[in-house]
C-alpha cells in the first residue's frame, strides 16, 4: 500500500466516522430537521421530521422538497 492509498483509506474511514456522527446528532433532535442544498434538493432529512411527514427519510434524499 502506497502512502497516499493509505492516506484515502484514512480520508474514508473519518468521512465515514464524521457522517454517522453527524447522523446521530441531528437524529437526536427532537424537532426535525430538513437541509436542502442551494436548488432545494434535499440532502438530508432526520427521523424525527420523517415521522412527522409520514415518510422514510432515506428515501427523500436527492428530491426536491416540494415533492
């Protein structure tokens, strides 16, 4: 393994650890939590909001928030 093949697998590892710890934190909001990027694609919708739209939050990701 050459040093920069180790330096993206390290890259990975903490995006990986970066985005569950993300995850965690605005799942644990009690209120929910809607991020849409600049043209209202959604790119991130917590649990607490997908149960109160009735809809799984994964499967919003990458719609547009008006759907």
């Amino acid at each position: 393994m050459t040093s920069l093949e180790g330096l993206t697998l390290f890259s990975q590892q903490q995006m990986g650890y970066q985005l569950e710890l993300f995850n965690g934190i605005f799942d644990g909001f009690p209120t929910g939590c809607l991020i849409t990027d600049a043209n209202g694609i959604i790119l991130f919708i917590n649990k607490p909001y997908g149960r109160f739209l009735e809809v799984d939050p994964d499967a919003c990701v990458g719609r547009h928030c008006t759907e």
